[in-house]
C-alpha cells in the first residue's frame, strides 16, 4: 500500500514552453502533497505544499506564477511549470501524506526528469 | 573512508562492514527525523525514522540514534551489502503544526566496496 505515481517520468521540453507534472495516490487519499526539486548531486529542496480544495503553499524564493500547482482531487496534485527555461531543468519529486495515517510519514513519488533545451 | 566532494560527502566501505552515516539537523524545534535511501534516477525511500522523545530506534539491519542536545542523527547499517549503495539522506520536520514538508540533510553517498 501507500504508493505514489508520478507523470511523466521524464519529460523534454523547449526554452519557453510550459510542462505539466501529475502526482497520484494510488491507494489511498491525500489532503496534501508536497513538491520537492533535486539538483544533480545535491539534496531535496522543498518547494511547495499542495492542499486539496486551497491554494498552495511556496516555499520562500520559490515563484509562484512559475510554477503553478493544482490540487483538484484527493488523489492528484499537478504541477504545471510555465515558461520553461534551462535552469529549470532538475529532479522533481512528489510526496503525499495518508489522511487516514495519524503517524507522520511521507509517501515519495518516483521523480520527474524535466530537461530544458 | 569519507571526504567530501563538492555537494556530496562520500563514504566508502567494505561489503560486509557496518557504516555509520551522520547527519546534522538544524532546527531545534523538529522532534520527527526520517532516513531515507536514493537510489540513482529515483525517489527517496523510507528506511527508518524516531521521534525526539526517543534516542535510539532499530530496525532490520538498521539503528538511527539521535542526540538532541547536539541535533545529531546517525544511521547505522550493519553488514553492509551491495545493495545498500546509494545516496542517505536524514530528514526533519516538526509535526505539531499539522502537515509540513521535510527539511532534508545535504546527503551521503555509500559506496560499497566488494
């Protein structure tokens, strides 16, 4: 149980277009999902938090109108990056909390590989 | 050994050895630390995690101790096989305000030697 996809797991885009990254519960609900971003060879940055029914939260340096987030269901938080440019390019990584799990675990999605040419 | 490359600390054992990974936290406030495993080209996987009311919690093959009085964590895996190459990271959050992201450590990268 406890198992989170995510969509695509790689994804090429031109400088100047947008990328949609979808994450998915598959086995259980979740009221918020977070978004991480990894650098090669550096650590997990927290981006933003995703809350079903309500905008979400960034992250202090993290732009908003870049990188959109939508949390429509209980089970799927998308992250839409708009105006893709190189620096972008990164590891992006999902991770949802179980509503019904009172212990405070984190379910990681397998990471989306976005390259920006 | 261990040094330290330029994003991530490397420590090299033998197969078959135990390892002891460290990690420093950085806010007093945390009392729920995670360990988690990255393979190459993957997601982070869960491998063990304590609360700050505890300062030693086992696992299988696995002991994350914790030391609050100087925000240090450890990993310890015992026996070490091929497997368990890959990158560690230790993970903070503090769980009274509800649903919050993890901070995570910078990272150590296991090598197992054969």
């Amino acid at each position: 149980g406890a198992v989170v996809s995510q969509h695509p797991s790689r994804v090429i885009c031109k400088s100047g277009t947008s990328v949609k990254i979808e994450c998915r519960s598959l086995d259980f609900q979740a009221t918020t999902m977070f978004w991480y971003r990894q650098f090669p060879k550096q650590s997990l940055m927290l981006m933003a938090t995703s809350n079903e029914g309500s905008k979400a939260t960034y992250e202090q340096g993290v732009e908003k109108d870049k990188f959109l987030i939508n949390h429509a269901s209980l089970t799927l938080s998308t992250l839409t990056v708009t105006s893709a440019h190189p620096e972008d390019s990164s590891f992006y990584i999902c991770s949802a909390d179980d509503d019904r799990d009172r212990a405070y675990e984190q379910y990681f999605g397998p990471g989306t590989r976005l390259t920006v040419t | 050994g261990e040094s330290v490359g330029l994003h991530l600390p490397t420590l090299s054992v033998q197969e078959g050895d135990n390892s002891i990974i460290n990690c420093a936290y950085s806010n007093s406030a945390s009392d729920y630390f995670i360990w988690y495993k990255q393979e190459s080209g993957k997601g982070p996987q869960f491998i063990i995690d304590i609360r700050s009311n505890m300062d030693k919690r086992q696992g299988q093959r696995v002991t994350v101790l914790l030391n609050k009085t100087v925000k240090h964590l450890s990993l310890q895996i015992a026996a070490t096989q091929p497997g368990d190459s890959a990158v560690y990271f230790c993970a903070e959050t503090y769980s009274g305000g509800g649903a919050d992201g993890l901070t995570f450590g910078k990272g150590t990268h296991l090598i197992i030697q054969p």
